[in-house]
C-alpha cells in the first residue's frame, strides 16, 4: 500500500523512476513535472514554512494547511514525529493539484534526541571518526521522527568568543573547521541520501558570520577578500565538495551587501565558481530583514534575493506574496524562478521523496531507534572526550572513588542545561543533571553533597534572560552572601569540592553575545569562598565559548572544561573525574586573558615591528601596556592525566618540488602513569611570500593511543597542496621559497624544522 500511495505523482506524470537513477532521468522527471506548473505552484515551491516546535524568530507561519492544498508551501521545519508528519504529507499528496511532497527540516545541530557535545565540543575531541558518527545517530533518529533535512553544520570561523554562535561551530581554525565540515556532511547523507536513514545537510550560515563585527549577533562583516578566501571560505567550499545537498544564507553584510542579497556571493563564487548543484535557502526571516538593512520595501528585496541566486525563502513569504506581481511589472524573470523551483524539486528528488513522500514515516523505527541505549552509550563516550582539562596541579585529578564530594554552583543539579543550546529536540526533563550522573556513576562509593552555591547571575532579569527555552536554573531568594554561607558549610563537610560553575546553556548560542567573559562575579564570590575551606577545589567549567578566566587559572588547582556535553554529560563528567576515562580534550578556539585581546588566534600576522618572546613590555613594539599579547590558553591545548614527551622533528629530505612529498616524523612518548590519547598536531609556516602569510597554520593532526611506558613514531606527509594559498590575484599558488615545519600537543608548544620548496 506505501509502495502505491508514494508512487501516486509518477504515475500521474507517467513515470516511475528510482532516486537512483541517472541525472538525465531526474532532469526529465522534473521538466516534465514543472511543464504541468503554474507560476504561482512554481513560487509556492520556494516557501519554507514552520511547524512551530522550535522558532529561532518572532514570525509564526499561519494557514499551513490551506496553503499545502494550494500549492503554496514547498517546506516545513519545526515538525516532527511520523504520524504528524504523515498528515502533513498526506495533505500534499492527496489534497494538493500536482501532489508534489513536502521536504521536512529541523534544526539537528549536535544530536537529535540523543544530545551530543555542543559544537564547540565536538571539535574539541579531534576525532573526525566520533565526529561523524554522532551525525549518522543524529540522523538516524531524525529520520526516524519524519524529518529529511538538518541544518547543519555551522562552518562559520570565529576568533571572537564575544559572539554566543562560536558555540554551534568548531573554533578559529580554517583546516579544521573544514574537516569537521566533511565529517558532519558525511554523516548526515551517508552514501546515499534517498535512503530513509540519511537526511539532507544545510551548511550555515554562507558567508563570514562568525566575523560579525563587536561579536554582536546579526551585526555586519566586513573583510578583504585574501582574508576571505584563505581563512574564511575554505570550510564551506570543504562541505560543498563533500557533497552537501543545500547551503543557507547568513544575516550579516557582506562588504556591503547582506547575504541574501550577493549576487557576488551566491552566483558568482557559490555557483560559478565552485560549481554547486544544490538548494539555497535563506536564514529565519533573512529576506523580510534586507528592509531593515536598507534596501528596500517586501517586494523590492524579495526580487533583489532571488536575483541574487536565493532558492527559497524562509518562513517570511516575501517570494509567495510579492513574486509573481515582480514578475508582471518584469523586475524579475520567470527564467530565475524556474532556477529556484528546479533546485527545490531536485532536492525532493533526491532525498526519494517523489518515489515514497512517506519514507520517513515509520512509527516503528521512531520507537527502536530514537534515544536507544546504544545512542546513549555513545553519546557519553564523545561527550568525555570533549572535556579539555585546563589545569591539573599537583594532580588532584582523577578523585579517589571515596569519602565526601561536595557538589556545588548553579549548574549542580540543572539537568535542563546539560544538551547545551541548539539542543531542540532534546527532552530536558529526562537529562540528568551532573549530580544525577555522578550519583548514578559512583552509586555508595562516593557520598555526594550538593548545594546551589549562588544563584546563576546576581541580577534576576539577566538571569531570566540566560534561561529561556526551558533552561530554567531556580533562584534563591536571598542575599548571595547568605547562599555562599550555606554552600560553604556543606564544603566544610567534605573531603574535595566541585564547583560547578560557568554559563548557563543559553549563555551562549544565537543571540547571546556577552561584552564580558568572566565568570559572573558572583560565582566568582563563590569559587573564592569555596577556596578559603582549605578543601582541594577542582572547577568543572560549563561553557558554549572561550571565557577569561584568569584568575581562576591563578588560584584555582584544577579546571576541567566540559563545555554543555549532551544528554549524558553528568555520567561522562564522573568518567573523567574519577579516572575511568582519561581526559583527551584540546580546545578549537584560543582563551583571552581578557577580551581586550580580542580578536585573538594563533594563525595570525606578523607586524613589522613583531612582539618578543620575552613577555615583557617593549616600547615602539606591537603590545599592550597592561597585559601580555599571549592567551591564557593556546589554540590546540589541553592537559592529560598522563605526561607526553615530544622527540626532534626528523624529515626524509630538506627540499620539496612539485610531485613530490616530504615525510616528518616524530616520536611521541607517553612518560606518565596512565595509558592515553594525544592529539600530535602538525602546523606550516611560509617564511616569504608575495604577501603576508601567518605565523603558523594548522596543516594535518592525529590523534593515537599510547599506553604508559609506550613510544610511537607518528608520520606526516606534506605535498605541494598543503602550501597553497590565494594570492592578491586570488590565484591559489605555491610559492618557492622558505618554509617551517612546527610539530606539538598545541599550537604554542612545540618543536621546529625547516625545508625549502624548488
């Protein structure tokens, strides 16, 4: 009977095709299909309507129903469940003219119902493999609930920690971004995107938003374009070519022009340039905003969008109410229209939903899959290898599994906050807070105390503002000295104390951008006074970005990063802490010492009159007066339970031409007293070139496993393709000349050798 009902549009058309079958086929298939179109079904195709489950905007889409059986929507997002989604498409299928099917999306940014890492986090472990397995679990959960499109991943490069989206990316860096770009899109499409367990990515947010200026949300961008092209664009151009089906539009203008309306952008670089075949849509609402960025009224900027190259427009339906009066008066031409509308039936095509509209709507598989304990089980494996341990002095970690721990702060018995932000389809109520998972982990080996230490933020309002979504943390009603009191009494009882502290979930994440960075000063209140008990403290940190902690570096034994970790974060948190997983984690995105230094990263430019090494302050050099230019933590660091020691970089040969390749390698020694991973990094530099090049850049890594006592020899190759760059005429070249070979656990501290290219 499935078999008959999703077939019933080819039938009608006089085909009966399998997604798959040839690009010919399809091309026939939906020629055939928009010659029976009306322009009004063909513009209808290009809305993206919202289910209402999750909204990421104040406009709500109203008439869903009637405007399916008009032909008049070609999307929804923010729905979810078979049945739901069943009815949904049945009203496409059956109620509608053409009965063309519905395409389904959501916001799957680190897990589904199963949460993962935030992804930030994700990046944080430097494991592609793990990286794109919590994508194929992600989708297929997702497409177990009816949905066929993610919109992920974020490949935005951000340096500015200002800005609350570094949490939904991987970091600063322009290679690894791009590969944990692939990873996702790999994991989400698989090797075959009709199948009814792989889903539709939607890379995001194109282009340049994670430079918005000030850190601000929404605010503009602007750059040169060598910065562009070599820092900037290569992680969407990675998940292009790894075969991501669809791409959104960003808010921000692009050297002047908003992204939903660069032509420059998504004509000449997306399409020419690089040759995508696939579906472009804007962000929540991006065409209605173009009038408030300046350029013009709800007709004006919907036909500036589509002209621009845009495929469909999202929830605000300037493309249904004003397209066809634009293409009366001839502002735009029925000629781009068809453009759009044939990328939105390619995508349905692809994804087989013209073979089966009811793929992803099976209750059965919802219940065996969706949050199964396998899914679970992997989740809190990823999530322990995201944590990056900061500090550990004197070793106090891991704790013994013994006495009393005092677990204390806001973030103690919270387990709404734990998926971290972009967590939609999470189910807070049944997320364990971290005092849930340790108890859970530890069982009577452990006595657990717990207090809420102090409450999120002193100020209520900014509080309310930290815990939307159903994030919310209870407050205490009195005074915070009075609540520290009391916190400090129950560390009294204790034989170490965890503090934790840090960002609520919602801290971070779209529109929360913070011009401070430190941990609230109350919390800090509280770290202080949990510190001046004399118990060992060690700080499990919750955070969707790099804060400044300095002073808590300063005073503070032990700092355990663990980011918002998912749905198991309180049992992977007791992982770590206690020894049964050794910490792993290095951190994508440089700490400041304070946000003066921001931007701060560690591919940067030299000056030309560059800082020392020294650490002091040198007059008529590039410094500040008041701090040092270095950050509290260099991108690519995190500490181990285990020591690593890092043996002289040997190459097989100084010279490379260009067939050739180079072969360093370097002995890795695990000197410690646990068996561990380490993430040996491999970093180039281009001593001259026709224009500045960086101090260094991320060029390869591996992460391997050592026992205790063990010596590996880990192997890099470098070919001609790993020194290339866009030069000032945006020609990707390699230069002869001088080049440095930087080996290490991060990017600071590490070994050197040199080579020449021919």
């Amino acid at each position: 009977m499935k078999k008959v009902v999703g077939t019933f549009l080819l039938a009608f058309l006089g085909w009966h095709v399998s997604p798959a079958q040839s690009t010919q086929k399809m091309d026939e298939f939906i020629n055939q299909l928009m010659a029976k179109m009306t322009v009004e079904e063909k513009i209808g195709q290009l809305n993206l309507v919202t289910g209402g489950e999750a909204t990421t905007g104040t406009t709500v889409s109203t008439d869903v129903e009637a405007k399916i059986r008009n032909g008049q929507i070609g999307g929804i997002f923010s729905m979810s469940t078979p049945s739901k989604i069943r009815k949904t498409q049945e009203i496409a299928i059956k109620q509608s003219r053409l009965n063309i099917p519905i395409i389904f999306g959501m916001d799957v940014i680190h897990g589904y119902r199963t949460v993962f890492p935030i992804p930030l986090g994700l990046a944080a472990t430097w494991d592609m493999g793990l990286i794109q397995q919590s994508a194929r679990i992600a989708a297929e959960e997702a497409t177990a609930d009816g949905i066929n499109w993610a919109f992920s991943p974020m490949v935005d490069i951000s340096r500015d920690p200002r800005w609350g989206r570094i949490s939904e990316g991987a970091g600063e860096d322009t290679y690894l971004s791009s590969k944990v770009a692939e990873a996702i899109v790999h994991g989400f499409q698989g090797d075959n995107l009709a199948a009814h367990n792989t889903m539709m990515a939607c890379v995001k947010h194109f282009a340049l938003y994670g430079a918005a200026e000030a850190g601000r949300d929404y605010n503009s961008t602007d750059m040169s374009l060598h910065r562009m092209y070599n820092e900037y664009l290569p992680p969407y151009k990675a998940a292009i070519d790894a075969g991501a089906g669809s791409i959104m539009t960003s808010f921000n203008d692009i050297n002047g022009v908003p992204a939903s309306a660069n032509k420059w952008l998504m004509t000449d670089v997306l399409r020419k340039q690089w040759g995508f075949k696939g579906l472009v849509v804007t962000d929540y609402t991006a065409v209605n905003e173009l009038t408030a960025h300046g350029l013009g009224d709800l007709q004006q900027v919907s036909a500036l969008s589509l002209n621009a190259g845009i495929d469909m427009d999202m929830v605000g339906e300037g493309f249904l109410t004003t397209l066809k009066k634009s293409l009366d008066e001839g502002k735009v031409k029925l000629a781009d229209i068809d453009r759009a509308c044939r990328f939105v039936l390619e995508a349905k095509y692809k994804l087989g939903l013209f073979e089966d509209p009811y793929r992803y709507c099976n209750d059965q598989r919802a219940k065996s899959v969706i949050g199964s304990a396998a899914n679970h089980a992997k989740a809190r494996e990823i999530a322990a290898k995201s944590f990056v341990l900061l500090k550990n002095e004197n070793q106090i970690l891991p704790l013994k599994k013994t006495g009393t721990v005092a677990v204390i702060g806001p973030l103690a018995n919270s387990g709404a906050n734990m998926p971290g932000t972009w967590s939609v389809s999470a189910e807070l109520e049944k997320t364990a807070s971290l005092v849930e998972g340790m108890k859970a982990v530890l069982g009577n080996k452990v006595n657990i105390l717990t207090h809420l230490g102090t409450n999120l933020l002193e100020d209520s309002t900014y509080q309310k503002h930290a815990t939307m979504f159903g994030r919310t943390i209870v407050r205490d009603p009195r005074k915070e000295e009075e609540i520290i009191a009391d916190a400090v009494k129950i560390a009294q009882q204790s034989d170490v104390v965890v503090a934790a502290l840090g960002e609520s979930s919602e801290m971070s994440g779209e529109s929360s951008s913070r011009s401070e960075l430190d941990i609230p000063k109350n919390q800090q209140n509280l770290l202080k006074a949990l510190l001046a008990t004399g118990k060992p403290v060690v700080l499990v940190l919750f955070t969707g970005r790099p804060l400044t902690l300095t002073w808590e570096d300063a005073h503070v034994p032990a700092i355990l990063n663990v980011w918002f970790g998912g749905s198991e974060t309180g049992k992977a948190v007791a992982d770590v802490l206690f020894g049964d997983v050794v910490p792993s984690g290095k951190i994508t995105a440089t700490f400041p010492r304070n946000v003066g230094q921001i931007p701060i990263y560690y591919a940067h430019k030299n000056t030309g009159r560059p800082y020392g090494n020294s650490g002091d302050f040198e007059k008529f050099k590039s410094n500040y007066l008041d701090v040092s230019n270095s950050p509290l933590y260099p991108f690519g660091y995190g500490l181990s339970y285990t020591s690593f020691a890092y043996g002289e970089i040997q190459l097989d040969k100084n010279t490379l031409d260009n067939d050739g390749t180079i072969q360093a390698r370097i002995d890795i020694s695990n000197t410690g007293h646990y068996d561990a991973e380490e993430t040996v990094q491999l970093y180039i530099q281009d001593l001259v070139g026709s224009v500045t090049r960086p101090v260094k850049e991320l060029k390869g890594f591996q992460k391997i496993f050592l026992k205790k006592g063990e010596v590996r020899s880990v192997k890099f190759d470098i070919q001609l393709k790993d020194l290339k760059f866009f030069n000032n005429d945006l020609n990707y070249v390699a230069e002869p000349g001088d080049f440095k070979i930087y080996i290490g656990p991060n990017s600071r501290d590490v070994k050197e050798v040199s080579f020449k290219l021919l």
